[in-house]
C-alpha cells in the first residue's frame, strides 16, 4: 500500500536567506526546480493521491514559489481528503496567503522557523526576513489553533552563538501562545549551491575547497554546542532551566544533556 504522508522538498525557492542555511536566494537553477516538478507530478500522482498528509516545504518557500502553489492547488484536486503540513520562515504565513493556496482549512500542522527572540537577533540571522510581520502571522497562527482551525502550531529555533541567550525567552513565548517550540543545534552542511556548481558550473575544485573551509570556519564559530566552543559552558546553564522540560518544548537530546 501506498504511504500515508508524504514530505516533498518541492522547490529550492526562498524570500529569506539565512545564515546557516544560505547564501543564494535559489540553491538550484529555476530550470532544475521546474524539471523536478514536471517529473515529480506524474511520478508521486499515484502516491499523493492516496495519502493522508502533504508535508511541504524543507527546502525552500511554500509561500513564495509558483511551483509550490501548482502542487498545492493539484493535489487538492485529486484527494479530497488530504491535509497538509507546512513549513515556512512565517514572512507570507497570513490568512491571504493560506486562502489563496485553499489551505485554510486543510492544514494540519504549520511550522515556522523563527530563531530568535528579538528584532535585532533575527535580523543577523534572517536576512531578507521581516520580524515584525512573522510576529503578527504567528500570533494569528496561534488564534486559529485557539480556535481549532490548525491542529498544531510550532516555532523553530536553530541553536547558534547568535541567539542562544534567547533561547529562554523564545520558549516563553511559545508558553503566552499556547503553541510548541522546538529546538536543534546548527549543523554543518555544505551549501547546496555549491554541491550544485560542483557538478554544472564549477571546473576549479580549489575555488569548492576554499569555500568549503570559510563554511568550516563560520560553522565553529556559530556552534556553540560544540565542547571546544568558549561559550559551551553558558549555553550548557541555560539548558538546564526547566521550562525545556515542557511538553509544549521539543529540544534536541544532544542540546538537553550538555555537560
């Protein structure tokens, strides 16, 4: 039998980069997010169409790519009982936005990735983002699970050196919301652009070595989890405040039992 959710990276499409995610508003070529959606369609038709859940997106934008929009609209069509799991960064999660993609009231779960607690620490995170406009679509998130329109409302938060003294406040914020938040440590991984070029674009490896080492480089500074980072032991403090014993926090194992 068929799997009854379904997660799709359905396109590489962003309006936010974000530092540890990023550095290029699109990962892939445009040619290659439409090659993949042209064949992804005929490919996952008999999947989606018997499926239960739609998870999108974990690679870019539900709410800023067209593809995303097209997918969305088709697979409605074809399963009148499918609900759906959004993940977004929260710039374009607003009633608009939901109503235009005929979501509204078919969305499990929604997702958002925030990572920080103030303006000015989302702003050295998210750039291109808007705090002031997540902060409005999130409560308003918040009120329609209130109001059991959405079953599940989370907020994200990436552990780095930038924002972990955050941390606290974010999960409080989760608790005056009554909606979860969850919690993971910044990982390395090598930019998808750059994976890309290596294979399309890119013939001098030594111009890929020396990107992948400045990558390296900025990634030990940010990882704060890391024993041999100089900030391990007041992160290490922070996680012991209990209120990331909540069942409303999710929080990384590797993060809970820092010593």
């Amino acid at each position: 039998p068929p799997p009854v959710d379904v997660e799709i990276g359905m396109s590489s499409v962003c309006n936010c980069l974000c530092t540890m995610c990023r550095r290029n508003e699109k990962v892939m070529y445009r040619e290659f997010d439409n090659a993949f959606y042209d064949t992804m369609r005929v490919k996952y038709l008999p999947i989606i169409k018997h499926a239960k859940m739609l998870s999108l997106n974990s690679y870019g934008e539900v709410f800023f790519d067209d593809n995303c929009k097209r997918l969305i609209k088709w697979a409605s069509v074809i399963n009148k009982k499918l609900k759906f799991q959004i993940l977004t960064n929260g710039v374009f999660a607003d009633k608009e936005h939901f109503e235009d993609y005929g979501i509204l009231d078919r969305t499990y779960r929604v997702s958002v990735s925030i990572h920080a607690a103030t303006k000015k620490t989302y702003n050295s995170i998210v750039k291109r983002g808007n705090f002031d406009r997540v902060v409005k679509n999130v409560e308003w998130l918040a009120k329609e699970k209130k109001n059991h329109r959405f079953k599940e409302v989370v907020i994200n938060f990436v552990v780095q050196q930038k924002n972990y003294k955050e941390m606290i406040d974010f999960a409080k914020w989760a608790q005056k919301l009554k909606i979860k938040c969850c919690f993971w440590e910044v990982r390395l991984e090598d930019d998808n652009t750059k994976l890309w070029n290596k294979y399309m674009y890119e013939k001098d490896i030594k111009i890929r070595n020396k990107e992948m080492a400045k990558d390296a480089s900025e990634y030990y500074k940010a990882a704060v989890h890391l024993p041999e980072h100089p900030e391990h032991k007041q992160l290490g403090e922070i996680v012991k405040n209990p209120i990331f014993q909540k069942r409303y926090c999710e929080i990384n194992d590797l993060l809970l039992n820092l010593k």
